[in-house]
C-alpha cells in the first residue's frame, strides 16, 4: 500500500485545495550543455514571438456598414487578445531565462517542487508544477464566473 502524500494547506485565502507538501529532494545540478540547449529553446521562443508581432493590424479603415464595423471590432478583439497571450509568453520566457542564469531553473516559483522534467520538455518556459497551475487555472475559471454572473 502505498502512503498518501502530506498536504499542506493551500496559502490563498478563501479556497480549500491543498498542495502536497514539497519534499525537499536533492536536485542534480544542470550541465553546461543542458543548460544552453534549454537556453537555445528559450531564446528561438522569443524571437518567434517577436517575428509574429500584430500591432500594424490594430489599424483599420473606417467603414460604414454595420456589419464591416462588427466584423472590424471583432478582428480588434481578436488581435488584442492574440497580442496579450503573446506578452504573458514573451513575460514567462524571460523569467524561465533569469530562473536558468540563478541555477533555479526547474523549480515551481509557488511551492518550491521540482517541476516535472517531461512537463518542461513541452513548455519550457513554465514556473508552475502541474499541482500549481491547476491552482491558477481555477482561478481563472472562478473569476471569469464571477465577472458573468455581474454582467
């Protein structure tokens, strides 16, 4: 049989999830090859970032027609959201970089696991165990229900 994991009580106020208790493991240290294979991905993410840049498309022409102006607003909304998604990526890449360069890289930035090395190998660029960003995407979830319910 085997023992269930210590939880330690989650230090958001208001929710009752509970985090395993992080258990202090010995991390290997990082090879210089590894580190700047990781850094090469990190890097090759920001400058397809930067190559995919959609500011010139904010600009539209004036129509007069309804349906061109809802077609217009919706097209706006699209790219803004496009162009936020890309900075909160631009914003994680860069913290996965510092996170590199001071040797904690691999680590949650929340309750200090180690982050899984297959979840890293597909987004190399997290600062969340897998735990902590279920967290956050609850979050997330729970406002855009508030946010409804007062509309």
């Amino acid at each position: 049989m085997k023992h269930a994991r210590q939880m330690k009580p989650l230090e958001h106020p208001g929710q009752s999830y509970a985090f395993p208790t992080p258990q202090k493991k010995e991390i290997e240290p990082m090879t210089e090859r590894k580190k700047n294979g990781i850094r090469k991905k990190l890097l090759a993410k920001l400058d397809d970032l930067a190559s995919r840049a959609k500011r010139n498309e904010l600009i539209k022409e004036r129509c007069n027609d309804p349906m061109d102006q809802m077609q217009n607003r919706f097209d706006l909304d699209l790219t803004i959201s496009v162009i936020n998604k890309d900075w909160q990526t631009k914003k994680a890449v860069e913290t996965a970089l510092k996170s590199l360069d001071e040797d904690e890289y691999g680590i949650c930035r929340d309750c200090g696991e180690t982050i899984n090395p297959k979840r890293l190998e597909a987004i190399a660029w997290t600062t969340l165990c897998i735990h902590c960003q279920e967290y956050y995407d609850g979050l997330d979830i729970s406002q855009e229900m508030d946010f409804r319910r007062a509309a």
